[in-house]
C-alpha cells in the first residue's frame, strides 16, 4: 500500500493509505505544511488528552 495526502474542506491534509495506483507524488512543501499544522495542533491534543485521562480517574 502507498499513501496518499487528502485536503479536507477545512485545509486539513489527511494521510491515508491507498493502492499503489491512486497514489501521486507530491512536492517536500506540503510534507512540511503537515508538520507545520501538527505543531499548531499538538498543544491541543495534549491538552484534551490530559483532561480525559484526569476525568477518568
């Protein structure tokens, strides 16, 4: 299996994976927009992952 970035509506890239003829080179520029976009996020999933550990307690 290869795999293959999808845009969201929201400007989201989603990496799933596909077979070997859907899948299409792309440009190191929207590799490095993933990681961007996962740095702005990943506060975030930290921050809601503590409050569910927390409330599970």
């Amino acid at each position: 299996m290869a795999t293959k970035l999808i845009e969201l509506e929201n400007g989201f890239l989603l990496k799933a994976e596909v077979p070997e003829y859907e899948a299409q080179p792309i440009s190191t520029n929207v590799i490095k927009g993933v990681k961007s976009a996962f740095a702005k996020v990943k506060p975030i999933l930290i921050s809601i992952s503590r409050s569910i550990a927390e409330a599970g307690q």
